[in-house]
C-alpha cells in the first residue's frame, strides 16, 4: 500500500493527474491551512477564506490532466493572490454599484419630491384663479401657461395691451396673497 504523507508534492500531482483521489486528498491536508489563512489574513473574513481556499482546490482538480505546476507552494501562493484581488475587486464593484444605487434612490425622492410639491402648486393656482373673473383667468393661462406675450393675447382676446396687463397683474396679486408661504419660500418666484 501507497504511504501518499512520505511523497512530495511532485509525486502527488502525477498521481492526481492519474485521478487518484488520495494523493489529492494529502496535498489539500498539507497545505490547505496556508491558503486559507493568507486568504483570511487579507480579507477579514472566515467565509471567504474558506471559499478561496475551496475554490483554488476544486480548480487545482478540475484542472488536473491540463495543468503543468513546477512548484506546488509557488502555485498555490499565485492562486491565492489571485483570488483575493479578485475578490477586493469585486467588493469595489459591489461598493460603487451600491452607491450608485444610493444616490440614484436619492434623486428618485428628490424628484418625487419635487414633483408633488409641482402638483401641489399646480392645484393651488388652481383654486386661486377660481377666485377671479374669467377673462382674468383665461388671460392668466395663456401668458403663464401657454407662455404668451402681451400682445399675442390681446390680438387672440380682441383686447388691448394694457386690458391684458392689468388681468396679468390682477392675477399675479391675487396669486401672491394667497401663495404668500410658496412664494416667501422662493420655490416657485419665477413662475409668479
């Protein structure tokens, strides 16, 4: 019988390359307590020294019949490097894409916000030009909503300029005694 503790390395991998299982099994025994503690020493972390060390040793089979390794410990070191840049890499995507995710959530509300707020004042110019005559209010809404001039709104109105500016002034008043707290607040300054 095969004493697989008295090989080298060497021997083990040429026998691992043959599908012997035990002489994989001594060379995981002998150094899977080095990968993994290099592994836990850089990332902080039990969990992924574990999986590290579980996946450079299921790689290091799977490739077996494929793999030239000169110098196991050499190779093994290699490896473990590898997988924790990898991993730090990956926590750096995993960090930026969280934040990215933050700070679009962030202008999500901000947005959200801004659009109630929109809708808000929307329904309370609503409810103020209620208060006024029509023509007053139909004179209001094509300057502030439709965004025309004085003089387009007194040529579609059959008015003149000066009848389209007093509405306009009659509204803006009355807009600003009842919106005093929006309009203080300067949120909405340049709509009025």
């Amino acid at each position: 019988m095969l004493q697989y503790t008295n090989l080298p390395d060497n021997e083990l991998l040429s026998l691992i390359k043959r599908d012997d299982g035990l002489a994989f099994k001594q060379l995981y025994q002998r150094f899977w307590q080095e990968v993994y503690t290099t592994a836990f020493q850089k990332t902080r972390s039990d969990d992924t020294a574990r999986e590290i060390t579980q996946n450079i040793f299921i790689a290091l089979w799977n490739n077996r019949k494929i793999q030239q390794i000169d110098n196991l410990p050499a190779y093994l070191n290699r490896c473990t490097r590898n997988a924790i840049i990898s991993f730090i890499r990956s926590l750096l995507v995993k960090e930026e894409y969280a934040k990215t995710i933050r700070q679009s959530a962030v202008l999500s509300v901000a947005d959200a916000d801004r659009t109630l707020l929109w809708k808000e004042l929307l329904w309370s110019i609503e409810e103020v030009l209620k208060l006024l005559p029509s023509k007053t209010q139909e004179v209001f809404r094509k300057s502030r909503f439709e965004q025309k001039t004085v003089r387009e709104i007194a040529r579609e109105l059959n008015l003149s300029e000066k009848a389209v500016e007093y509405h306009i002034t009659q509204s803006l008043r009355l807009l600003r005694t009842h919106l005093s707290d929006v309009v203080l607040l300067g949120l909405f300054a340049d709509f009025l």
